[in-house]
C-alpha cells in the first residue's frame, strides 16, 4: 500500500480509534441556511439536496456542507448523508485543519478538539447506520487530503508549483482501489483488492534475527499488526463492492476472513488504527439478513454485542429480526435497550414507536414520536404516524394539526402525498361543517 493510500485510508478511518465514540447526532447549535438549491428543485427532498451537494463538493465545498446538512436532517436514517457531510466538511476545511484533524488521535499525548469528536461522532454513526454505505466521494476527500499533506510540509511553495505537485500526486493515485470503487468501477477495485491481498500474504513478515532485541521484537510486531490491518481492511473493502453487487456468498465470505483476522490478532499487538469488530459483525449480520439466513444474522448481532455492550445498532436490528417473527417482547426489550443507549437518534425513536404500535401501546408510542419530533423538527415521517394515530382515535383537531406539519415537510414527490392531501381536506371539511353558527 502506497503512503497516499495509507495516509487515505487512515482518513476514512480515524474515527474508529476510540470504541467511547458513541453514534449520537452532535448537532451544532448553529443550525446552516438551507442550500441555494436549483430553481424548482424541492427543498424538502433529501435526495434534491444530496445530488446538490454531490455537484457542488468541488467548486463550492461549503455549500456542499449546507446540502448535505440538510439532507441528514431530513433524513436522519440516511448513512449516505451522513457520510458526505464529515467528508464535504473535511474537504472544506483549511490545511491546518485538516492536517490537525488528521494528525490528532493518533499520538498518545494529543487530545482532540471537540469539534473533532463531533466530526468522529458522525463518520462513526454514518458507518453503524450503514455499514454498506456508498463512499462516493472519496476521490474529492483523496485530492484535498493530498493538497493538505503538500501545504502543510511545504508552507511556502508558490501556488502554480503547488497545484502542478498535487495534480501529479492525484493522477498517480487515481490508478487506487478505492478511486475506482467511488466511481463504480467496482470490478477494477475487486480486481486491485485482490492483488494487495496477494502481495500481502506473498511477502508476509520480516525474517527473524537469531537473538532479536527488543527494539527488533518492536519492529517485528509493528509490521505484524500493520500487515494485519492491511489485510482486514482489503477483505472488508471487498465484502462491501459484493454487497453492493448484490453477490452476497463473496460478501460473507469476505467479511467472515476480515473477523478472523482480527479474532487472531491480540488485543495488545500494535494496529494502526483501532478496527471495530462490532461494526464487522453487524456488517456480516446484514448480508446474512438480505441473504434471508435470520438465524446466522441473528448469531452475527448477538457477537456484535459481545463484542461491544453499547453498540445500539445491534438491539436495533435484532428487534427488527424478532418483531418479524412476531415476538414482539423480546422486540420491545431490544428497541428499548437500543433507545437507552442512543437517546438522542430521532429514527431510532420512530423506530420505537414502530415497535410500540406492533404491541398496540400506541401512547407510549406518542411519546417516542414527540421526542423524535423534538431532536429533529424536519423529519417528517414522525408527524405522518401520529397524524394517522390521532385520526384513527377521532382527534380531529390533532389529526388535522400532524397532517398539516408533514404536508410542510414532505418531498413533493413522496407518492403517498395526494392521498395524505386529500384525507386532510375531508377532515378540514368535517370539522367547519360541525363548528355551531
């Protein structure tokens, strides 16, 4: 692996070097302006405003970071969004803040910044939500993190000589593996993968001196576990292109080695970067799950929390796998363990009120959908189930009220729009219809 492609690779995943980072929505309390968005184009569409941010990551990063903002706001399940959010925010940034942000975390004595964890935060939760997410934007992160790199050791070069080195360094590292997968040329990075693999078990470890000192012993276990690394992050990378190809036998094979790898490895040998085991495991639990094999995905969830007693994700899909098959108390206990552990996910509390609805507790799933309404006033879908609770309990008034909330939320395109439309005017209607003269 190139020094480029380490230095990349440590970029997407600095934030896995703690396991205290907790998935929790860190919102700043300056909320951004809404995007200038194209005339006609819906601003309440996450997707409207996700495809903005895509075009303008360029030439306008930080009218990318508005975008994107946004289109996590309006749809807070979205890993995607929130992926491209921490990357147009790095890319935004200026070389000393982004060589900090590099740079801390990964020494003992340093400590980061607020501002960073917020930044790991959201990569971390953007990874749980969906480990499968579509990293589209590496490239754009790839170039600024090498302009970064160029302008940090060489403060002083002029501005041509600096642009001729970055595009040499860019047009060496477009031939990278994760080049070609952000830009779906998804058989050209299997194929790339495949042979750092190869050329990782072909050279193996350093030849052992006959009376190694300590210094040796050192150096030794350093090129061990950074060999190690390599290959965890080669089959994980893999599993996730056969995901996304829908090949699910490769996936689960390929995420199962990377486990492996890092089931063998000792918790004390040196590794580069902190590797979740947990997000592997649910990874795996995924594949299995669209594979239609419940038990295994099951058994995948159940190690995740083994491995890692916080990670909520885990008791979210597992009540997932239970209220599928119609237990809904163990569902229940799952999603409420899931709650308690990520209080502040407002989809993780739609999700509850889902789960309370199955088991007809539709007050306490009231509550839940008001707390999901008050960590993120522009998710809609909270103020469409109470709309249509209300309703069903003859609250006209609030019927009304929720109905008219999403109505002012929802994307012009969403389909279930003129009948929600509709049902309004009929209840509006009724109600003047009753009010005395």
């Amino acid at each position: 692996m190139s020094g480029t492609s380490r230095l990349f690779a440590a970029t997407l995943l600095v934030a896995l070097a703690a396991t205290s980072v907790r998935a929790q929505r860190a919102d700043s309390a300056v909320i951004p302006a809404r995007p200038r968005l194209d005339p006609g184009v819906d601003t309440n569409s996450a997707q409207a405003n996700y495809e903005y941010g895509m075009k303008r990551i360029d030439d306008d990063p930080q009218e990318s970071v508005r975008a994107f903002y946004w289109a996590s706001r309006i749809d807070p399940t979205s890993g995607d969004a929130m992926y491209a959010l921490w990357t147009a925010t790095l890319v935004s940034m200026s070389d000393p803040q982004l060589a900090s942000y590099l740079g801390h975390g990964r020494r003992p004595h340093e400590k980061r910044t607020g501002e960073q964890l917020e930044l790991d935060s959201l990569i971390y939760r953007a990874y749980v939500v969906n480990p499968f997410l579509f990293s589209s934007l590496d490239r754009a992160l790839m170039k600024r993190t090498i302009e970064a790199e160029i302008g940090t050791l060489n403060p002083k070069m002029k501005p041509e000589l600096k642009a001729q080195a970055v595009a040499r360094r860019v047009h060496a590292a477009a031939a990278q593996p994760s080049i070609a997968y952000s830009q779906g040329r998804f058989q050209e990075a299997l194929d790339s993968y495949a042979f750092e693999l190869y050329a990782s078990n072909l050279f193996g470890e350093p030849p052992a001196k006959k009376k190694p000192n300590a210094k040796d012993k050192q150096y030794a276990a350093m090129v061990k576990g950074g060999l190690a690394f390599e290959r965890v992050d080669l089959h994980a990378k893999r599993a996730r292109i056969f995901f996304q190809l829908h090949e699910l036998d490769s996936a689960s094979t390929e995420m199962t080695a990377a486990i492996s790898i890092l089931q063998a490895q000792d918790s004390g040998s040196f590794q580069p970067i902190y590797l979740s085991k947990a997000i592997f495991d649910e990874s795996l639990g995924i594949i299995y799950e669209h594979d239609r094999r419940f038990d295994l995905a099951r058994e995948a969830y159940g190690r995740a929390l083994q491995e890692d007693l916080s990670f909520y994700t885990a008791h979210n899909r597992l009540a997932g796998l239970e209220l599928e098959q119609g237990d809904t108390t163990n569902a229940l206990t799952d999603i409420d363990l899931a709650v308690q552990l990520a209080p502040r996910d407002p989809a993780l509390r739609y999700r509850y009120a889902e789960v309370l609805v199955s088991a007809r507790r539709d007050g306490e799933a009231a509550q839940q959908l008001m707390k999901a309404i008050a960590l993120d006033p522009y998710y809609g879908s909270p103020h469409l189930m109470l709309a249509m609770m209300s309703d069903v309990e003859n609250y006209t008034d609030d019927a009304i009220a929720e109905y008219k909330a999403y109505i002012a939320l929802a994307a012009r395109s969403e389909p279930q729009l003129p009948r929600i439309k509709a049902r309004l005017a009929k209840l509006t209607s009724s109600v003047a219809s009753t009010q005395p003269h």
